[in-house]
C-alpha cells in the first residue's frame, strides 16, 4: 500500500490533502505541530475529520531535526506532501523569526530526512504566489525571475524552492515546487480576508479593507487545489528533478468584489472601512497556467461565485454556537 506523508496535516490544506488520500485508499502520516498563530481547536477539529484505521497523526515541530527524526522514526513513505509553513504575509513583518524556523530550517530539515530515509519518494513541497514581486509580469508565469519577493513570508517560501532545487541535483531526488495562489474553503484559514470578512459580516463589525480594496487576488478554491497535487502525485516521473508549477484559478477578482459576494451570500450588508496600504502586499496576483495545463491536463475550474457559497454554507455551521472571534493569534 502506497504511504503518504503529509506535513502540515492539521492545517487548511493539508487536512484536505490527507482526506483525499485516505479516500483514495491510501496509507497516510500526517505531522503538525498544532501551533498558536491561530486558533488550535481549529486544527485538532480539523484533525478529527481524519477518522480512518489508516491515518497516523503525531505532533512534531519539523524546525528541530531530532523531533522530526525521533517522530518519523520507522516510516518510509512513498510520497511527501510538505505543507507545513508559517503561512500569511502580514505576521512575517511581526514575528519574522518564526517564518525563518518553519519554512526554510523546517523546509531543509523535511528534504534532509527524506534523502537519508526514503531518497526515492516523490516530493511535492507547497510554495506561493508570493515568490513573485512588483515587477513580474502579469500573469505571473513560472520562468519568470523571482529574486525580488515584497515580504518576508515571500521570501521564506523561494529558500525553500532554492533548497528544493539544491537537493534534486545534488542528491538526484525527484521535487516539485507548487506555487498556490489564496486557496480559500471550507476548514479554511482565519486570518485571511474571506474568513475576517465573513466573520465581521455575520457578526455585524466593521470589515476592514486594506488599500482600496481594487488589489486584485487569484482566488482558488480548495478542492481544484487537491485535484491538482494528486495529478502531480501520479505523474511525478513525467517531470524534471526540480520542476516549479502555479496553481491558481487565472481570473483575478478584487477583494472589493469578493467582498460583495460574501455580503450576497450571507445576506448582509458590510461597514466598509478602508484602511490604507498594506507593506508587504502584492497589488495582484495573477497566474499563468499554461504550464499547469500542459502538466497535468486539469486546471482549476470552481468559480469563486460556487466556492464562496460552499465556504459559506460550511462557516455558518461551524461559527454555530462558538465565540467570535474565532480566530487567535499568539505572537511566539
Ligand atoms: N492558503 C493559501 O492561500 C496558500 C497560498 C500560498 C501558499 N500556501 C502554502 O500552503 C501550505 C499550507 O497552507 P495553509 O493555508 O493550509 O496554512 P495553515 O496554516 O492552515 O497550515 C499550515 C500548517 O503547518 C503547521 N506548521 C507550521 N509550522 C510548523 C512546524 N514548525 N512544524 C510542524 N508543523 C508546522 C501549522 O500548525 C499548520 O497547521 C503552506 O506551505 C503555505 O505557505 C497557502
């Protein structure tokens, strides 16, 4: 039976990618350290989706080498999901340190083990869409230069597809880099704009905008992103030692129009308070995906219309008899 494992396995996407997997009749190990950037309860009721005979789960802060070590201890997966990261651009200019610990020592550590340990498992590490800056061109295409990220977070996530590319020529080992471009869903992230602003929505707060709100974002929804990592997953020897794919919708939306949706699927009305540019921040995103296409034959097809609704329907439930906010943030 083929063994995935999945890093990151509490988190947004990574919960998602373990179920697909465990669906699939898949052996999968999932690792998170179920930290406090945001809501913990979120994560262990993320984990509690993951009912099968099949799936491990054990705690592990992947930064330290001899935890990760000591928590794989016996395993050999065939193949490796690496999502687990300090996500979001906006903390990397609060809490740099733990971005630097997560996403490259962490990124560095997870390659090391899998070259001692299992040098043949097909790799598919989690980049971003922030790996681009002010200058790239739009749409943001893959063989574009992408040696000037606007934020640190950026920056983290192109060391680790630099160590990524590092690894597959010194060690031959067989990576692909995927850049993700804001994935949003059910058990979603709560610090990103969708889940804030229907947060306040539903609990008639302000709704706080940066810039002016005409920033346009690649919204892509959560299940196009797992269709497309299991495509990788089965064609991985289709590609070179190293090879760096977007995954994003390529229809760009304002955030100001993603704002009126929600506020026509929730049926508010939002107190819009416009709260000046945000350091950091890219004005758009926007991927090509004729490299994708080519890749895997697929490319991601629920419009945001669909997916805001589905988000929608599963965060009423959830919010449905909790606190607001629900969302934590813990400075380490
Ligand atoms: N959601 C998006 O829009 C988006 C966009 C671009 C890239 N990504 C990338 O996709 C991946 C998953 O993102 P997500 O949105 O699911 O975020 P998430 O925060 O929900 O998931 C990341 C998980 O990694 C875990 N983690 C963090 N540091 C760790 C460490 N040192 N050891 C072990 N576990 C650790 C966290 O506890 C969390 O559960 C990340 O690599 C992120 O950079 C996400």
């Amino acid at each position: 039976m083929v063994t995935v494992l999945v890093t990151g396995a509490a988190g947004f996407i990574g919960m998602h990618l373990c179920r697909r997997a465990l669906d699939a009749g898949l052996r999968v190990i999932g690792l998170d350290d179920i930290n406090e950037y945001y809501d913990p309860a979120l994560k262990r009721a993320r984990i509690g989706q993951l009912t099968n005979s099949q799936f491990r789960f054990r705690t592990c802060d992947i930064s330290d080498y001899k935890t990760l070590e000591s928590a794989l201890s016996g395993a050999a997966p065939d193949v490796i999901l690496h999502f687990a990261a300090q996500a979001g651009v906006r903390y990397s200019a609060v809490n740099p340190w733990v971005y630097e610990r997560a996403n490259i020592a962490g990124s560095l550590n997870i390659l090391e083990w899998g070259r001692r340990h299992c040098p043949q498992a097909k790799f598919i590490c989690a980049s971003s869409s922030s790996v681009y800056s002010a200058q790239s061109r739009i749409p943001f295409r893959e063989d574009d230069p992408c040696d000037a990220p606007v934020s640190l977070y950026g920056a983290t996530k192109r060391s680790g597809e630099l160590i990524a590319d590092a690894y597959a020529s010194a060690y031959d080992m067989a990576i692909i880099s995927l850049r993700l471009f804001s994935v949003y869903g059910p058990w979603g992230r709560p610090d990103m704009a969708y889940w804030l602003f229907a947060e306040a929505l539903l609990a008639d707060q302000p709704l706080h905008i940066y810039d002016d709100g005409a920033g346009m974002r690649d919204f892509t929804y959560i299940d196009d992103v797992v269709e497309c990592v299991l495509r990788f997953s089965q064609r991985h020897a289709n590609f070179g030692r190293h090879d760096v794919f977007n995954i994003g919708h390529s229809e760009p939306h304002s955030v100001l129009a993603m704002v009126r949706l929600l506020e026509k699927t929730l049926g508010k009305s939002g107190d819009l308070r416009f709260e000046g540019p945000q350091p950091g921040e890219l004005r758009t995103t926007y991927a090509s995906i004729k490299k994708l296409r080519m890749a895997i034959n697929f490319a991601p097809r629920i419009g945001i219309e669909q997916g805001l609704q589905k988000f929608c329907d599963w965060f009423v439930e959830w919010r449905n008899g909790r606190d607001l906010p629900i969302r934590a943030i813990t400075p380490k």
